[in-house]
C-alpha cells in the first residue's frame, strides 16, 4: 500500500494507468466523494505492494534498506534519486516489496518461514488459488511481518448507528466502547441505549468497554467527581453499580473518563481506581483510564493536575492517552492532533508508564472554522470526507503541514465567509502507526466512530495485525 500526493493536472485514470491497477481499486478504497476531481496537495491510497517511509533525522538509504530487507539499489532506482548520499528529514520514499523467486522443492510453508510470515499472508498478496500447487521460478509477492496491538473504538452515535459500525468494522477492533454511563451524586449511572451495539459486538468477537465519565458537552463536572471521589461509602456505591451494570449486560470491562477533576481530588481519583482494580479482577475483569494529554508530571491545569499518570499506570490495566482536541472547537484553527505535540506525550507517559499499557489516543474527525476566528466562536464538527468534499466543492488546494503533519486547506463560501480545515488524511494517519510502532505501544483508541475516514481503516489493517481476546 502506497500513498500518493496528487500533482497539478493527474486524474484518477492517470494514477490507475501509472500503477498499472484498475481505477475502480483505487476508487473502492478511498471512496472518493468526487472521483472525477482530484485536488492537488490530496492524499490517495494505492493498493499496490510495497510501503511509504518517510525519511527520519539521521537515517540513510542503507538503514531504510536493511529495515526493509531489499537493496540500496531498489530503493534508489524506485524513487528516481538523483543522489542516495542525500535524505532529509520528512523526505517520503517508496519501498518496493521483496520478491522471492520459489526454488524447486519450496513449499508456501517453508518460505512463510524463511521470513517469518504466515502462508496465508504470502496466498492473500499473491492471490495463490491452490496453495499446494506452486512452481519454481515464480516470483512471489513477501508481504512484510506486521506488528499485533489492540485497538479501541469510542462511539457516542445511537444505539443502532453504533451497532451498524461495529458490524462494519469488527475485524479491525479489540475493543468497543459505548459512550458513555453517567455517573450521578448520588453513586448511581444513568442509563443509555447501548443493548444493539453490545449485541454486535458479542456477535462479531469484539470485546465490549464500559465507558464511565463525570462531564457533558455543557457540565464539566468537577463538582460532581469531587461529591463522588471524596466519599468513601460513595466510591463504594458506585462501583456496586458498575459491576451491576457489567454483570447484566456483558462488558468485560471498564474505562474510567472523569475528566476536569479537582486537583486536591487527585488521590482521592487514584483510590477510586484501586478500589475498582480490587473488585473488579477478582471476576476477572479490566480496568482502564483514559487521561488528557501531558507532558510532564508538574504541568497545572484543572485538566492535568489530577491524572497521575504514574499512579494510573501503576494501578489498572490500560490507559488511553487522549492525544487530540489541541485543535478545540472553541479555540483557533490548527491542528487537532498534531505529531509533535503527540510525541511529547508519549514520551512523558513512557517515563512512568510500560509501553504495553499505553494506547495512543486518535481522532478521526476534522474542524471547519470561520476566520478569522473571534472569540466565542465555534468550530463545526465534520468527517474527514466532509472535508474532501468540501474542498472539492470549492476547488482548493489540499496543504499538509510537516510539523504536525496534518493537512489543511482554505476556502471562502458563497457569503464571502472564509474558513479553515483541518482535517486527517492516509499520511497523517501513517505518521500516527509510525509513532505507535516506533515506541511498541499496546495499541490505539479512536475518538469517535461515526465521522467516515475509509482511507484509515484501510492503512490500519496494512499496518498491523488486530488482536482478539476472549473471554
């Protein structure tokens, strides 16, 4: 799978002629709000073997060649590079696919092997109708050995929207959390339709999260979380009626989202969550937090103060690191989950946190903002099509910023209003894998389903094998 950048003047039927693939593969994968239109600066999936590697400070072309497996020389020749002593940083080459040409007396098995892949890997790339039959001096397509993480996928769409994507993208996900239980003063939940999503899910082996928080679109519920934490006896309640809840409907676990907690509650948070570890393992299920983004553990804010990654990491079993929303709808336009800005994150987590308790949180919506933006105003909420059509609509140039890797375009509506979008595309989404492979983290959690972005699903099965759990 390779992604291309669109340049002036390409069409769709020129790409599929270029790749020698039928314009349709093309179309299927990235669903195209308007396939006749391309735009220049738009990223575009390529069913074609072989991968995308963009070029790291320090890297050279024999490093990139032996992290691969194939040649200086393939590498060189592919990308047409006049100088292979000469790589930047943010430079993106393509990798071509090893080829192993089958020696008499091979089978799939043994070659599987001598690369560390399945068969069914090598039958799947090569298209193999009959996997006992191959026959010597037949070059075959070797995909390459893709990691295994969990993936978690949050939904606040209807009980019957939610249902219908997980039944669509079940394969791709270990974890389902419905969105969300409110938790009351009082240690009670307040209850939400969620029987169609968990019934897919337990049809299609997804492993159903409980999803506990403390705040609203409108209510930040600092003062709640404070009534609630401090109590003992309610700490107690509520966690009664979570297992109630776990029990009658199947969830094999919880994730706990109390967001905009009081700082002085911040032990008090950690006790809550010991005590769910205490009742909640003994029936053998998990518990999972899901903490706002930080770099350090001094940094104030009433977002921050009171997530103790340490803490957290030591006590339950996962944690979700919400790395987004720096792009929030009520600040000014930029990107929402900037690169950067993620790294510094993970990078805090990773001094208090094993990696394999890490999921790396990832949008998967995009912001329209009015501009220039003046306080008070909102940014509108769409799926990253919405934001290709849009951009379509107006005929404008896709840019990509290469910092937070994250594109973006301009436009002036029919009232002469201009706007700003920032959106998500199949290179943000492969600078986002990159960071999850680069540090071996446990998986990624996706904020939200619901907002259509095929070309993602379509790079995360490329890139990594999706473990299932049972229990």
């Amino acid at each position: 799978m390779i992604i291309h950048v669109v340049r002036k003047g390409e069409s769709l039927w020129a790409l599929a002629n270029r790749y020698n693939i039928h314009v349709d593969a093309i179309q299927q994968i990235n669903q195209l709000p308007n396939p006749n239109h391309l735009l220049i600066g738009q990223s575009i999936l390529i069913p074609v073997p072989g991968s995308m590697h963009t070029v790291k400070q320090g890297e050279t072309l024999s490093m990139i060649a032996q992290r691969y497996g194939v040649s200086v020389d393939a590498i060189t020749l592919t990308n047409e590079l006049p100088n292979p002593d000469v790589l930047y940083p943010g430079m993106r080459l393509y990798i071509p696919p090893i080829i192993h040409v089958i020696q008499p007396g091979e089978t799939l098995w043994q070659i599987a092997k001598l690369y560390g892949i399945s068969t069914q890997m090598i039958i799947d790339a090569n298209q193999i109708q009959n996997p006992n039959i191959i026959y010597a001096g037949v070059q075959l397509i070797i995909p390459r050995a893709k990691p295994t993480i969990e993936v978690n996928a949050y939904t606040y769409q209807s009980d019957e929207a939610g249902a219908k994507s997980i039944n669509t993208l079940s394969p791709l996900f270990t974890y389902v959390s419905p969105f969300a239980y409110m938790v009351k003063e009082d240690g009670t939940l307040e209850p939400f339709d969620d029987d169609l999503m968990l019934a897919a899910a337990k049809d299609y082996s997804v492993v159903p999260m409980m999803s506990i928080t403390n705040f609203t679109s409108t209510e930040a519920g600092s003062n709640l979380a404070h009534i609630v934490l401090a109590s003992p006896d309610l700490r107690e309640k509520l966690i009664t009626n979570i297992l109630q809840v776990m029990d009658e409907k199947g969830y094999k676990g919880i994730n706990v989202d109390f967001e905009n907690v009081l700082p002085e509650d911040r032990e008090h948070y950690n006790a809550f969550l010991q005590l769910a570890v205490d009742r909640l393992h003994p029936k053998d299920y998990f518990v999972s937090t899901a903490v706002a983004p930080k770099t350090s553990s001094a940094q104030q804010g009433l977002l921050y103060e009171a997530h103790d990654y340490e803490g957290h990491g030591k006590i339950v079993d996962f944690v979700v690191l919400m790395t987004y929303e720096w792009g929030w709808r009520g600040g000014p336009p930029t990107a929402i989950s900037p690169i950067n800005q993620m790294r510094n994150v993970v990078e805090y987590a990773l001094s208090v946190i094993p990696a394999d308790k890490l999921f790396l949180g990832f949008q998967i919506y995009a912001r329209d903002w009015k501009v220039p933006h003046t306080k008070g105003q909102e940014a509108e909420t769409i799926s990253a099509q919405e934001a290709i059509r849009r951009a379509n609509q107006y005929s404008v140039t896709i840019q990509y910023d290469t910092t937070a890797q994250s594109p973006f375009f301009r436009y002036v509506d029919e009232q002469g209003q201009q706007h700003e979008v920032w959106f998500e595309d199949a290179r943000s989404a492969q600078a986002k894998f990159d960071l999850v492979k680069e540090y071996n983290l446990q998986g990624i959690s996706y904020w939200v389903l619901g907002y259509p972005f095929p070309q993602n699903w379509v790079l995360l099965d490329d890139h990594f094998l999706i473990r299932k759990l049972t229990y």
